[in-house]
C-alpha cells in the first residue's frame, strides 16, 4: 500500500487531487476550531462532558467535536444527510420527482438543488431550537451559557449555523468534483478521526485512575482487530451470479461465446444506512431535547443512544435503508434487460422476467445477512460502554464510516492510477510510432 501512495503521488493529476482533497479537510477542521459568537465555551463544555453519552455525544461524533465547541460547523453536514433522505424517499413517492430523476444530468442538477434548499432550510430549523436550549442551560453558579439571551442570539446562531452547514456542503461538493473520494463522507470521516487522539487520551486516564484495567484495554483491542477486519472481509464479500454469453456471427467473425460473472455485493448500500438512520433519529431527538416541553423531554430519554427504544428504532431503520437504498442504486429489471440484449444468460434462467426475479431473490437474501451485519456492528458501541466502560464511542456508524470510506477512498485512487496507466501506455505508442521507436 505505501508502495502504491508513492506511485500515486508521481501521478500529477492524481497528486494534485489528493492535495486538493487534504487541503479542503484542513479548512473544514478550521473552522470547526471557530466558535460562534455569545456563547461561555467553558460552561458548554462541562456540559457536554456530563451528555457524552447521549444523543449529544453522537451529534458531536459527527461534526467532529464542533457541537461541544459551539463552532461556526456545529451542525455539521447532518442537515444535508437529512435532506438528502427526504429527497430521495419523495424521488419515490412523487410522480414528478420520479420523472425528474430520470432525465439526466439535468434532472439530477436539479434534485441537487432542490436538496440544498432542504439543507438551508433544515438547518435554519435545527439552528433555532439549538438556540433555544441553549439558553436554558445553566452554568453552576446559576447563570446562563449565553452571555445575552433574546431574539438577537438566536436569529444571529441561526444565520452562523446554517452558513457553516452550507460551507461544509459546498466543501464536500468541490472534494467529489476536485479531488478524490466522496466528499461528504470524507467530511465525516475526518472529523470521526479527529476525536481518536482524545479517546485514546481518555482512555490512558481511565487506566492510570483504575476505572479501566489493563486486562480490559488488552480486550478492547482484539475486539477492535477482530471487528475491524470482519467488516474489511464484510465490505468486499459478494455473490457472485454466473453469466454466459451466447455466440454472435457478424459476417466472418464470431463474437461471445465466453463466460463471466455478476457480482451482488452482500452490503451493496455501503454505508449509507446507518447514517441515514442516524440522522433521522438525531434530528427529532436533538429538537426534543432543546423544547421546554415534559413529552418532548420525555421522548428526547426515550431516543437517548443505548436506550431501549432508541436501539430498536436503530436497527428497524438500518434494515429499513438497506433494502431502500440497494433498491435505488441496483435494478434487476434492468440489469435482466441489458444482459438479454447483450445475449447474455445466467445458466438454467430464463432470460428476462425470470432472470429478474432470480437476482431479485438473491439480493433480498444477501442485503438481510448485510443488513444484520451492519446491525451487529452499530449496537456493538453500547454493549462496549455498558460492559466494558469503554470511555469513546467505538464501534457503529464511526466504524462502518471509517472503514467503509477508506476501502472507498483507496479504490478510488487504485482506479485513477488503472486509468493514467493506460493513458500513459497509449501515449507511449503513439510516440513511438511518430518517432521510429524512440520515446521522448
């Protein structure tokens, strides 16, 4: 692998995606360091160290540690997550939404736009309940968070947060056109990384305290060698379906004839589910939690992480995002038709509608086994703090995202080294021929 970053970096193209790509992560830690104006950081910070465990401490996974800094990105890219789920469940359900995804790469401009109105406007609505509560927490000498409560702070934070979601979407945009990797998840990822100095710090503490022995840490990192390869080994698994082409005659050749293989990966949504159903049991939850309301503070404890309620909630939507997502990105009607056209067959299937539902049956037994699989890992954090007393959030949604952005990331760049090879092999030729075999 560092064999490969270094080819990587001889590429130039290919180096300057990448330094792009980091330079763009360096600005968003930035201005994750740069608090939002009228808040006592002190005093929200001693707060947020009593709710790491709650709903909070996973909202502040996600921004990176902005939330607890208050920061100009504390919303993070959540509001753009959610938007993007809203969109894409109304893509569905909507005739016209429907029809607009299917005209191109004018239809999918304009979803696009259409989700970057819904993250503004979210954003705006989650910046003024985050400034309501805000000014009910207390400091412990009885004073406020806020230095002056009123219209101006919240109207003021509103205005800062959804500025900052939107820098950050507009980040992650330039990332996936400019650089390399997806951007939004590169987002995520690096503010997921950015808290494994603190955890490793806590966890150092907990030891030289005696609340963590030394046998327990020894087991925390097994598990953690064990997990982690079982999702490598997770993410790269598949079906494989086989195919065999049929023999064309085109005058005085023959084409086909050969065989080959389909493959169905067992989690072919990747990421996206746990994040998803993160995100639509953090939006409610985080505007519960700030409502001065005794349901709405009650329905905040029952959406607590590790709670009961919010674990079932949890894994009923994972699966729920598995099916849904593999649904939009995998067709088996069309793929059926392709291979039918191409004259290709899975052996023992009927072409067409039969072959289908022969893929559609596999890939409702693969995506159950990828969504419980997913489900194992992302309830794994709460066995941990539970059990272990395990001081960070390891395991879940941060795992699958770290993991499942750098398999991602890292066949990204394998891709585009595949690509400038070939590129540079056919510029090898052409030279050669222009200049009687000698190359320049």
């Amino acid at each position: 692998m560092i064999e490969g970053f270094q080819n990587a970096t001889k590429i130039a193209e290919l180096r300057k995606r990448i330094f792009f790509t980091f330079a763009m992560l360096a600005i968003y830690r930035v201005g994750v360091a740069i608090p939002t104006p009228g808040i006592d950081g002190q005093a929200l910070a001693n707060f947020f160290e009593q709710a790491r465990n709650t709903v909070f401490g996973l909202v502040n996974l996600f921004s990176g540690g902005a939330l607890e800094r208050f920061s100009i990105f504390a919303l993070g890219i959540m509001p753009y997550i959610s938007s993007s789920i809203i969109l894409q469940l109304l893509t569905v359900v909507l005739p016209p939404l429907e029809r607009l995804s299917k005209e191109g790469e004018l239809g999918r401009r304009k979803i696009t736009q259409y989700t970057r109105y819904g993250t503004v406007g979210l954003a705006l609505l989650q910046g003024f309940f985050i400034s309501m509560g805000l000014e009910q927490i207390q400091t412990p000498n009885g004073g406020s968070v806020v230095f002056q409560p009123g219209w101006e702070f919240r109207v003021m934070t509103m205005i800062t947060l959804s500025a900052g979601t939107a820098f950050i979407m507009w980040l992650g945009e330039q990332i996936t056109e400019r650089g390399i990797g997806n951007g939004i998840s590169l987002i995520i990822f690096a503010g997921i990384v950015a808290n494994l100095p603190s955890a490793i710090t806590s966890t150092m503490e907990f030891v030289r305290e005696g609340e963590l022995s030394i046998f327990a840490v020894l087991l925390i990192l097994v598990l953690m060698v064990v997990v982690i390869a079982a999702v490598i080994v997770m993410e790269r698994g598949h079906r494989r379906i086989p195919v065999q082409y049929a023999k064309r005659v085109v005058g005085r050749r023959v084409y086909g004839g050969q065989s080959s293989h389909l493959p169905l990966k067992i989690n072919t949504s990747g990421v996206i589910p746990p994040i998803f159903a993160s995100s639509v049991l953090v939006f409610p939850a985080t505007i519960a939690s700030f409502a001065n309301n005794p349901w709405m503070k009650s329905f905040s404890d029952a959406l607590t992480p590790g709670s009961l309620m919010y674990e079932l909630f949890y894994v009923a939507l994972i699966i729920f995002f598995c099916y849904f997502y593999t649904a939009v990105v995998f067709n088996p009607v069309d793929v059926a038709d392709n291979m039918k056209k191409n004259g290709g067959f899975i052996p023992g299937i009927r072409p067409g509608q039969r072959t289908a539902e022969y893929m559609d049956r596999i890939l409702s037994r693969i995506t159950l086994s990828g969504a419980i699989y997913i489900s194992l890992v992302c309830v794994l954090p709460t066995f941990l703090i539970g059990s272990l007393n395990v001081p960070f959030y390891f395991g879940g949604t941060a795992l699958l995202i770290v993991v499942g952005v750098a398999l991602d990331t890292v066949a990204q760049i394998e891709t585009q080294m595949i690509m400038r090879n070939y590129e540079g092999f056919m510029k090898r030729g052409r030279l050669r021929g222009r200049t009687s075999g000698r190359i320049s």
